[in-house]
C-alpha cells in the first residue's frame, strides 16, 4: 500500500466521520429552529383566536376562551387540522365562515394552534 493510498483512505475516513457528526449538529439547531417555529405558531395563533372572538363561542383554556354557543375544543381529540380549516373557512351550523375575512395562512395557523392547544 502506497502512501498515497493511505492518505486517501484516511481522508474519506475522515470525511466520513465529518459526515456523521455534523448532521447530529444540525440535527440539534433544527431541533431549535423547530422549536422557535413552534412558538411563533403558538402564539400568533392564539392571536387570532382572541382577535378573531372565537373564545366567545368556544371554549379553550389557553387562549381563555370560555364561551358556551360551539363545542368545547379543550381535550377534543377528534380535532384535526383538516376538519378546523374546513370549518373556519366555511362555517357549519351557527359557526359562520371565516374564509372571506381570513387568509389561508391564518386560518391554517388558526387551526394548527387549536389542535395543539385542544390536546393540553
């Protein structure tokens, strides 16, 4: 075996060692970052449960909505995201549609937070 040959098999050794390190690094930050997004979703989404009144009708501790008119969302284990999208954009029974006052993107972070929230 050459020198050469030597140096080439440790540098793709080392390489490789760098390879499985560094993702466990970044693994750690996108943990964070994850984490940070999570937050953020958190809070503007009980935002715009409370800009929005829905605690006048629902209740869910987090946002301290109490109201007594739609079902409780607090411990609701059938809520998905899914099914809150659909009934904020279009309503259903006495809840009115919120698709022509809202954008997509709230409404989904709307219901991101009411199905995190609803399982405290």
């Amino acid at each position: 075996m050459t020198v050469l040959s030597v140096r080439t098999k440790l540098g793709l050794t080392a390489a490789g060692l760098a390879l499985v390190v560094l993702p466990g690094s970044l693994l750690a930050g996108g943990a964070a970052a994850a984490n940070a997004d999570s937050s953020a979703v958190v809070a503007k989404g009980r935002q715009l449960f409370n800009d929005y009144a829905c605690g006048t009708c629902h209740v869910l501790g987090d946002a301290g909505g109490d109201g007594h008119v739609g079902p409780s969302l607090d411990g609701d284990g059938g809520l998905t995201k899914d099914l809150v999208i659909n009934r904020v954009t279009n309503g259903q029974g006495p809840m009115p549609g919120f698709g022509g006052q809202m954008s997509n993107e709230e409404i989904a972070t709307l219901a991101e937070y009411v199905v995190t929230a609803a399982k405290k």
